[in-house]
C-alpha cells in the first residue's frame, strides 16, 4: 500500500486544522519508551482499578500475523481494558483507532481557549499517541487517509484495534456498525478478531472507578476471514459476530486464562 508520506488528511471543514498521521510513534525510541512506561505503570493501575478476566485468548494462537480487533465500544478505557487482556506480542504492535476530531481539538487547541487549556490539550494528544498508540478515524471526511495509514500499520506488522459502533453505548446494547469497517477490512486483508467487552457499562451507571476482580471481562471470539464478500456484506457479517459473541453463554468467563 503507498505510503501517504506526512500527507494530512481533509479536514470536515475548510477551515479546520488537519488531520495527520504521527509516524514516529511506531519508530524507536518511542516504541522502546512506550513499553517500558506501559508495563510499569499504566498496566499496573489498570490491574488495581480493573482486572479483568480473560476468555477465548487461545484463539490469537491461530493468527500468526497483524490482524484487525474490532470491539463493542462502552467507555473512554475500553482499549486499555483490552491491552489488559491481550497477549505481550500483540499489545507491543497494536495501533488504536480513535476518534479524529478529538485528537484534531487536542492538537490544535482553539486559539480563544486559556494557555494552559492549549497545553492540557497538546500534552494529552503527545501523550496518548505517544503511550498508546493512537490514530485518527474521522467521522466526516478523510477517513481515506486513516485507511492508508492503517495499511501502512499492518504492512509494518502492527495490528490495529478499532470501535466500529463509532460511539459508546448508551444503554448497554451494541450499536449498528458504521458502514466503513466493511470497507476497512476489505482493504486491509487480514484475519478479523471479534471482541467482547461485559460488565463495565454496569460499573459506568455506577460511576464506579474500581472493579472487583473479575468483574468485567473481554472475550475474543474466532477469527474471521473474508474472500469475495462486498464490504457491505462484511460490515453486516462482522456486526452478527459481535453480537453473537456478546449473547453467547459459551463467552461466560469462567476463569482467568493467566
């Protein structure tokens, strides 16, 4: 796939600051710096406020190379929720879809915002690329570009993690996926893993921050390939996965895998 070298994307308005795509967060040294800060920090507070239980992890065996996670979408820590639960090979080369504008806002805060404000949102952007990965998914337009630079990740070995619903849930029922993941996936070409995330929608009602352990769970189902399928038909297939694996007893956590 060609690369869009420092090629922004199309902003959703003419006059709106662009969307780009930071490179340098799969190069080293912030690879290396990444890891270290992760594993001995954020993933150490993420076991004291949420550790989850793990069911389905034998099924990433079967892949043997980058792969597109796709999950139901239910609060702002879902991806570290499932960095948690991935396997070491797979959380160190995992690129995450996030939403476009919002990391836009956060690079380019709105110059009638108080200093301090601008930076808060500067250092949060520099800070969530930087430690987790990020990328933009636009909702309006570019999302072309988001799509380049998702195949440029896989090329290179990264698998990526996206929300298809586009949105959390707000009642705790997956939402209808957006029609782009069909596409994506037809693009990409990779084994598409479904994944499942239960019981924190229960704890957001709550605005409960710490979990009992086990008490949320993230489950993988099998992973799935397509051939000939549009990418209409795929965005439908990939949404039945979903929730087939959220209503399915056979997902019910039973123990940690770890």
């Amino acid at each position: 796939m060609t690369e869009p070298r420092d090629v922004p994307a199309a902003a959703s308005y003419s006059d709106a600051p662009l969307h780009r795509y930071p490179r340098w967060a799969m190069r080293w040294p912030v690879t290396w710096i990444r890891f270290l800060v992760y594993h001995f920090f954020v993933l150490p507070i993420t076991m004291i406020m949420c550790r989850v239980r793990v069911v389905g992890a034998e099924r990433l065996s079967k892949v043997n190379g980058p792969a597109l996670l796709i999950s139901n979408h239910v609060t702002d820590v879902d991806a570290g929720l499932i960095l948690s639960a991935l396997p070491v090979r797979w959380r160190v080369r995992l690129a995450i879809a996030m939403q476009g504008e919002l990391l836009r806002d956060w690079r380019y805060p709105e110059a009638n915002l108080p200093w301090y404000l601008r930076v808060k949102s500067r250092v949060a952007y520099a800070l969530a690329t930087a430690l987790f990965n990020v990328f933009s998914i636009p909702r309006h337009s570019g999302f072309r570009q988001s799509f380049a630079y998702a195949g440029e990740a896989v090329d290179r070995g990264w698998s990526v993690l996206i929300f298809p619903e586009g949105t959390e849930t707000t009642d705790g029922s997956i939402q209808p996926f957006k029609a782009g993941i069909g596409l994506l996936a037809s693009e990409l070409n990779i084994p598409v893993i479904p994944i499942r995330i239960d019981g924190l929608f229960e704890m957001k009602q709550r605005r409960q921050l710490f979990a009992s352990p086990g008490a949320v769970s993230v489950s993988f189902g099998e992973p799935i390939t397509f051939s000939r399928d549009t990418p209409e038909e795929i965005t439908t297939k990939l949404e039945r996965a979903v929730r087939e694996l959220l209503e399915s007893d056979q997902y019910r956590p039973k123990c940690n895998p770890r």
